[in-house]
C-alpha cells in the first residue's frame, strides 16, 4: 500500500511540475529582436578588377646628331613643358657646317647668275643668226644645271641648320620628366638605344584591367558596352594602401583582341590625377560596372547566413509577428548589403539583430533599426 501511494504521488508531482512548466512558457514574453523593413532600388553592380597605371604619353629623350654633352638644363624628376631645353650638344662641327654650306649657296647662286648672263647673250646673238641653235640649247643646259646646283646647295644648307638646331634638346611632351641617364661630357650618338631620359605624362592616367572574354561579351549585350546601356560607366578605384582614389575614371576603351594564352582582353580606363597621386606601374584595383538591376532588394549583411546546404537565407518577420525563413538569391555585394532578387521583397522586415535567440517559428517583437549613414 505505501509504496502503490508513493507511486501515484510521484506522478502526480511530475504532471504538476509539467504543467507549470507549460503554463510559464505560454506566458514567456515575445523575443524583442532588430529588424530592417527592405525596399526595392535599381542598383548598379560591379566587380573589383586588378589593374595597373599607365601614363597617358610617353616620350624618350634621343639625340639627333651626334656630339658631346656640355650641359643639361632640367631638374630630375621636375615638371617640363613641350619645347622646353634638356640638353646641349657641343655645336662647334655643327656651326662649321652651316658656315660651308652657307658658301656652298653663294657659289652656286654666282654659277646661276653667269649662266643666266650668258644665256641672254646667246639669245641676242641667235636674234641676230650670229650663233647656231645648238650653242643656244648648251646655254639653257647650263642655267637650267646651274639652277638645280643652287637648290641642292639650298638643301644641304637647311639640313645643317637642322642639324646645328638639333644640337639643342628639346622636351617634344608635358610631364614629367624622370632621372638623366647621361652626363656632361659623354658622348651620345644619333639613333642609340639608350635615351637620355623619359617624360612621362602623369595627368591624366590610363589604368589597364584585364577582363574575361565572356564577361566582355555579356557587357556588350547588357553592360556597359551596350548599345544605349543605362549602365553608367563611371568606375571608382582602390590604392594600395585600400584607400579609395577621390578621382572617379571613366572606360574609354577595349581592346580589339583576346590573349589566345590567358583569354582575357584588357580595358582602358582614363583617371584625373591632377595631384600625382597615380604613378605609372602602380597596382591598383579598380570596381567596375556590370549591370544595372531594376527592383533589387539590399539586404544587410548582418542579416544574412547560410544553411547546410551552403544556401543563403534571412530570418523575416511575418504575419502576426511570427518569424519565417527565407532562402535567398544573392547576386553580388554591395558594401554592407547583399544584392538580393529572390526571397524577400520590398516591405519584408528582415532581423538583424537578435538571431541567436530565434527560431522560425517564434513569436517576436519586432523594433526598426536606426537609420545607418549611406555607405557606397
């Protein structure tokens, strides 16, 4: 008997317990979570591309003649402008040259001047049958030779001025020029491999990226390469250091051929740099514009985890406060969002905060999240 009475009292107790136990949990307050109410935007999507600078002009110093170096006129590494003196040649053989060729014209021109009095001689004595024709016709063969040694002499005299001017060295671009590679007193000679120095024009800058060839072709059906794309084309880029360049560029170009090798094709983009900041070589990154997505939902990332199956989903609040699971389709990042066309729409309130107290299912008190600053 007692332990029959023991027994029911024992279930007794356990179905008390469990009872109050149910009842404590239907009085559990809803789970006060964070929530983002979505809505939809038209967004513009990129991709980070690796690039490199490239300066807008080039132009190796050379010498025209040959000669030895007596004074170099720039600053390393200083600003030029077209036109601008680099370098002097020792002009002495240079100005020799003119001298001979300056003589070489006078003789000429007192050859053209006997051969022209000569000729008006002739002319007068076969007026008059004192001369035969054929005496006439030398003297025309001798002033037209006369006239043509002059031009030759007129010619070799302009090419030695060329010369003589070629013995100064001119900058032939703006920018910037780099280290000399020369000194005073070397000599240098006309069509040598080595230049002087280089100028390099720094502003603006091209930046080449490479590109898949099926990404090529997709930007030129949908992206920015299409014909009326609402794509815009202005690009953002990353320095080194993973600052972002306050100058925005713009794609100018595409170039005509696929590396058979890497099956890329390399894009041209054009940068302001009107402080230097950009230096040819340079690495850089570049985010460039795929396509334009109409009604795209952003979704924080914060909101955002993955299944076990590696799918992407968000916790959302439903009807009377109930929360629901959501699958997602992600097409790409957008700062602190993802970009979403799939799973949620615009008005769904997505938790943010609060997950790891939730489950679907839960009945939760949903509270909108501050206002965030703007984030590119």
């Amino acid at each position: 008997m007692r332990l029959a009475a023991y027994a029911l009292f024992s279930s007794l107790s356990v179905a008390m317990m469990a009872s109050a136990a149910s009842a404590q949990q239907q009085e559990r307050p809803p789970t006060p979570v964070t929530v983002v109410t979505l809505e939809a935007k038209t967004v513009t999507v990129t991709s980070t591309l690796p690039g490199r600078v490239v300066a807008s002009g080039v132009a190796e110093v050379r010498p025209q003649v040959n000669g030895i170096i007596v004074d170099r006129l720039f600053e390393e590494g200083s600003p030029v402008k077209e036109g601008d003196i680099l370098y002097r040649i020792d002009p002495a053989t240079y100005k020799a040259q003119v001298v001979a060729a300056q003589a070489a014209v006078n003789q000429a021109q007192v050859s053209l001047d006997a051969a022209n009095r000569d000729l008006k001689r002739m002319e007068t004595l076969r007026k008059s049958n004192v001369t035969s024709e054929q005496a006439l016709e030398a003297a025309i063969t001798t002033r037209d030779t006369a006239n043509a040694g002059l031009q030759v002499a007129k010619a070799q005299m302009l090419a030695a001025n060329i010369d003589l001017e070629r013995t100064t060295i001119r900058a032939q671009l703006s920018g910037v020029i780099g280290l000399s590679l020369t000194t005073q007193g070397a000599l240098i000679i006309s069509g040598q491999a080595a230049p002087l120095a280089v100028i390099r024009k720094l502003d603006p800058v091209y930046v080449d990226v490479a590109q898949s060839a099926a990404d090529l072709v997709r930007w030129k059906r949908n992206g920015p390469l299409a014909a009326g794309s609402k794509v815009d084309t202005k690009v953002e880029l990353m320095l080194a250091d993973r600052t972002t360049y306050e100058q925005t560029g713009e794609l100018t170009a595409a170039e005509p051929n696929v590396d058979e090798q890497t099956g890329v094709v390399t894009l041209r983009l054009k940068f302001p740099n009107p402080d230097e900041m950009l230096l040819p070589g340079m690495y850089v990154q570049v985010e460039m514009p795929q396509g334009v997505i109409e009604d795209a939902i952003l979704v924080p990332q914060e909101g955002v985890s993955r299944d076990r199956r590696g799918n992407p989903t968000a916790m959302v609040v439903g009807p009377d406060n109930v929360v629901e699971e959501r699958i997602l389709t992600v097409v790409s990042d957008r700062g602190s969002d993802w970009i979403v066309t799939d799973g949620v729409k615009a008005g769904d309130k997505v938790i943010v905060e609060g997950l790891q107290k939730i489950a679907a299912g839960a009945t939760v008190a949903p509270e909108e999240r501050a206002e965030q600053p703007a984030q590119n």
